[in-house]
C-alpha cells in the first residue's frame, strides 16, 4: 500500500514519474505531520536545483567562478525538478486546505460550554436569566459585557463563570484579558463606576422582565 512507503522512497517515485498528483493527495492523507513532507520535498528540490547552479571554474591566470542558474541541467534532471515543483504546490494546497479546516473548526460552537453555563445560572427560570444576559452581552467585548456580567453575578442571577465559557454561552466578544480587567474595576471594593454600574442593572432587569 502507498501508505508503506517510506517518505524517501515515496519522493524518489515521484522525481522518476512512478507516482502522480492523485497518488501524492493519498500519501499526504495518511501522514500525521504534512508538514515534514513538504520540509522534505523542499530538499530534494534543493538538491536537484544546485546541479544546475554549480560553479563552473576556469584555471587560468585571470579565472573566476561563475554560475548559471540551471543552464547546466539536462533535460531530465529539467523534469525531475518540474515534478518536485509541482508535488510541492499540491502539499502546499493541502497544508492551506487543512488550515482552513483547524480555523473553522476552532470557531465552531462548543455545545458543552454553551450547556455548561446553566450550572452557573441560579433561580427556577433559567432559560430567561440566560436569554436576558446574552440580549445584553451579545458582540461586546471589554467592559461593555463585564459590567452586565458583574451586575448580574452581585445580584443573584448567576455565580462567575470563567470567560470561556461566557463567550462560547453569550456570543462575547474581545479578549479574556480585556474581559477580566473590566470585571475587576466593576467589582472592587471601592469601586468609582456606580453610574455604569446601576445603569447596566437597570438594563438587566428591564431585559428579564421583557423576556418572560
């Protein structure tokens, strides 16, 4: 199986035109690090590519080495690089596509978070409690959404959730430092923030009240 071959043997196969675009995608799916296949392809093209750079040296009394770039390659060392360039753009497509894919994937909704997040919610009407935050918090970031949270931790709607799991639960946005250190200055002790604070209050109960 093509799966067995080795990576030498593999890329040796692909210079000598043993094995072709389709069999390439299939090796690749079935190795656990693409990217040491590419690093390796890179190589081997390296090393074919410097047969036609090599100095070409005249011993004379005024001599000096020169190159010309892959003037002295043979026509089949010419096709042995042309295969090794174009396995290269088809690793390379597949590394895009797979990073395409982790990118996706990580911004994937998290149903465990997402569910993880009633256990924070307290009184008998959870459901309202929860829809009532996520009207308020929903695409803020930074103290917009801190202050909410805080107001509705101090009253009793909620116990303090870590940010992940308010961001996956309520749409959050921003950062988790930016979060925390908002979430601080709307619950210290001494706080100077009384004004957003009784605002956000006010904005929290008119939301449940609304969301019953």
């Amino acid at each position: 199986m093509i799966h067995e071959i080795s990576t030498t043997e593999f890329i040796a196969g692909i210079i000598n035109d043993r094995y072709d675009e389709n069999d390439i995608v299939k090796y690749c799916s079935g190795l656990s690090n693409i990217n040491a296949f590419w690093g390796a392809l890179i190589v081997e093209h390296s090393k074919i590519a410097e047969i036609g750079n090599a100095p070409i040296i005249a011993f004379g009394k005024d001599a000096t080495i020169t190159k010309e770039e892959n003037d002295r390659l043979s026509i089949d060392d010419r096709r042995k690089l042309g295969r090794i360039q174009n396995a290269i753009f088809i690793v390379e497509e597949l590394m895009q596509k797979q990073e395409e894919q982790r990118q996706k994937e990580s911004v994937k909704p998290q149903h465990g978070k997402e569910n993880a997040i009633e256990q924070y919610i307290t009184g008998s009407d959870k459901e309202t409690t929860m829809q009532a935050i996520k009207s308020l918090v929903c695409g803020k970031k930074g103290k917009q959404a801190a202050v909410t949270i805080a107001v509705a931790v101090s009253d009793g709607y909620m116990s303090k959730a870590k940010f992940d799991i308010l961001k996956e639960a309520f749409g959050i946005d921003g950062t988790k430092q930016a979060f925390n250190n908002a979430y601080k200055l709307y619950t210290e002790t001494n706080s100077t923030r009384k004004g957003e604070i009784d605002a956000a209050r006010a904005a929290l109960k008119r939301s449940i009240e609304s969301a019953r």
